[in-house]
C-alpha cells in the first residue's frame, strides 16, 4: 500500500471516530456528561467511611461466635505491665584502690565472686614509701619518750608534732589505727602492710594478682553490696504518666516460679530513646539471701496508688482503624451499630472509653472483624444502589425511546 493510501485510510477513520462521538452526544441525558459518569463521585463512599448497621440473628451470632459486654463505671486500676532487668544498686558499689605505689606480697581475696566484709584483709603490700613513714613514726616515738624525761616543753612539742604528722599520713593511705599502734610499740618497720576491705559485698571485679605492681588509683577490685539490687524497666511512651515514684510494684522472676517480690518505683527517667520511644523506670528491692543477681529479667506489675472511676469495657471490644476506634453497639432491636468512641486507659484485659458511648449500654466483645466486613459491605451495596443511574432512559422523558409492543417485536423466521 502506497503512501496516499494510507493517508486516505487514517483520514476516514479520524472521521468515522468524530462521527460517533457527535451521535453519542446528542443522544445522552442532560445530566450525563461525555465520560458517561452522570455527575458521580465514585470515590466518594469508601470502605470503613460510612457503616451500615448490622443485623444478626441468635443463631448466626451463636455461629461465628458473638459475645457481649456491657459498659459499665466502676474503679480502674491503672496498673502498668512492663519488663526489666535486674542490676546493681550504684549507692551500694566499692573501689578499691591504693593511695601509693607498691608491690602486691600476697593476695587474699583472689578470685571474682568472692564475699568479703568490712574490715577484712585483702592483700599485703611492700612500698618503700610505706617503710620509710614507719620509721619516722617509730623515731617521733622515741623522741617523744625522750622529750618526757627531759621535761624540755619545746622539744616535747615538736616532738608530738613529728609523731602526730606520721600517724597522720599513714591514715591517709588506708592503714588503721589498730596497725599503726603496733607499728609504734615495735623496733622496726614493717616490709609489708595489709590492705583492708572498706565495704562488704560481692567481688564483681578483680584486676590484681600476686606479685603485681600497683600504682596510686587503680582499680584493683570492685564491690556490690547485693542485699538491695535495683531494677531497671522499660515504660511505653504512653505509660509514663501513669508512674510515680512511690508506687508499688509486684516483681516475678522465671527463676523463681509462684514467688512474688515486692518492689518501690525510687525513680523515673526524664528521657525517652528516639528510636524505641520508650521511657526508663528504676525499682529497688530488698535481696534476702542474695537471690536477685545482676542480669536476671524481671516481669513488672507497677500498681497505681490512687484508682478512679471510669467508663470501662473490655479491650477486645474495641477496633482500631488507624484513624479511629470503634464498637459495635447492640440495639434493642437486635441491631449491631458502629460508633466511634474515643478510648482512654489500658488496664490489664479492660480499657476506659473517654466519649460515644454511655454506662448500661451492650457492646460486641468478639467476631468484631466479622461484623466490621459486614457493615462495611452493607455501606458499599448501599453506596451503589444509591446511585443516578443516569445511563439508563428514564420514564417520561421526551428523548427516552418509547417500548415497543409485544405485537410489533420482531419475528424470527426460519430457512
């Protein structure tokens, strides 16, 4: 086919498509545009926007499973579930350093884990400097003895002065009193000095061993008083409110099945993590026994000190769309209406509705996806039954094409 023909071809065929857009127009209805839509907003009734009541006989409720609650006001105990860990108590935690450089002689307390108490010897330890202090101190005893017989009052008190420097400067770094006595009853000094326990506890941590060097600071041990161990649990952004400090909380433990342990809210964070949007609350319980150990996961029960009344239904009763909460309210006639309710406080199995829905009334506690699909089905048939059928004739109108008698059909003839 040549090039003039095919022009020729498109051009009837542009013409032939002009044509019957022209007949289809002037034969529509006034209201119907050329889309053929009439005017209507097909978008405008979406599921979940507009639902229709539902009505479920007691056999097919008994089918699929439709329970009731009835709202009702009554005290809410706003108690709050959460999980933790257990910790340490950071009022209750040693260091143990030295306060002069030395050689460790012999260690005592030599393994992690080890309990100790106040007062108990840790390790001996040689430093020069600790020798030469003993000697000062043995001499300023014997000055002073001396200062005594002599009766000179000048030299009795530098004397003193001499004593009292050493004893001073050997409390300084941790040697009792009790030691430093000895010290001056004896004719010589010590080449090793004990080292004592300032708290009792736990060992958490050891960083010494026999025959090593200590200097002034480090940490050679730390220890946790355990008696008292902190827990440290996780609030739900919208759970912090609802904690104080003083609250009581009930702790259980996997390790320790039926055993419930008593605890006291001492502090709430004044954060909360970006990224898990969580907030942080301590807990501090008594530890007979030492049966808490740091790392251990707690389930927690912050019980609230001041209930209040409130319109209280049962959680299940309420569905959440995203954009709104509703409850399906059974009527006195049978029906199941949606209605949006705006809900409050979660405690436990129940939930408090703050507004759109009143004490007395039924509500669906069960299939409530159920009844959803069928309301919001109802509201989608009735949506398109609702609608200008413009696209069909309408009765009496002057271009609507008159119908044609049964006698005048047209009849079909066999070969």
């Amino acid at each position: 086919m040549n090039t003039r023909k095919q022009i020729f071809l498109s051009l009837v065929i542009v013409g032939l498509a002009a044509a019957s857009i022209a007949v289809y127009t002037a034969v529509a209805p006034s209201g119907e545009t050329a889309g053929g839509t009439g005017g209507h907003n097909h978008g405008a009734v979406a599921a979940g926007d507009h639902l229709s009541p539902v009505h479920l006989d007691p056999a097919a409720a008994r089918r699929i499973g439709v329970t009731y609650a009835t709202a009702e006001l009554r005290p809410l105990d706003g108690a709050v579930s959460t999980v933790g860990v257990v910790t340490y108590d950071e009022t209750r935690l040693f260091n143990v350093n030295p306060k002069i450089e030395g050689w460790v002689e012999r260690l005592y307390v030599d393994f992690t884990g080890a309990p100790i108490q106040k007062g108990q010897p840790l390790m001996e330890i040689y430093s020069p400097m600790l020798v030469s202090t003993q000697e000062e101190l043995i001499l300023a005893r014997r000055l002073v003895d001396r200062a005594a017989a002599g009766r000179s009052e000048r030299a009795m008190t530098n004397a003193r002065d001499l004593l009292a420097a050493a004893r001073q400067r050997l409390r300084y770094w941790d040697i009792p009193d009790e030691e430093i006595e000895q010290i001056e009853r004896g004719a010589t000094p010590r080449k090793t000095l004990t080292f004592r326990a300032g708290a009792s506890g736990i060992v958490v941590e050891k960083n010494v061993v026999e025959g090593s060097r200590i200097m002034p600071g480090m940490d050679l041990y730390k220890i946790a008083d355990l008696s008292r161990v902190w827990i440290n649990g996780e609030l739900f952004e919208k759970d912090i409110s609802l904690v104080r400090r003083g609250q009581h909380a009930e702790v259980t433990f996997d390790a320790y099945p039926g055993e419930v342990f008593r605890g006291v809210v001492t502090y709430v964070y004044p954060s909360v993590s970006l990224e898990a949007r969580t907030g942080q609350v301590r807990l501090e319980l008594s530890n007979p026994g030492l049966k808490l150990m740091p790392g251990m996961y707690a389930q927690v029960e912050i019980r609230s000190t001041t209930p209040r009344e409130a319109l209280v239904i049962p959680r299940s009763a309420v569905l959440v769309t995203g954009e709104r909460s509703l409850v399906f309210v059974r009527e006195s006639d049978g029906m199941l209406t949606p209605r949006e309710v705006q809900a409050g406080l979660i405690a436990g199995s129940d939930i408090e509705i703050l507004s759109g829905l009143a004490a007395g009334e039924v509500v669906v506690t069960s299939a409530n996806f159920l009844i959803d699909a069928e309301s919001n089905l109802g509201a989608s048939i009735g949506a398109m039954a609702g609608m200008d059928m413009g696209a069909q004739p309408a009765a009496g109108r002057d271009d609507a094409p008159a119908a044609l008698p049964e006698s005048s059909s047209p009849a079909v003839h066999q070969h």
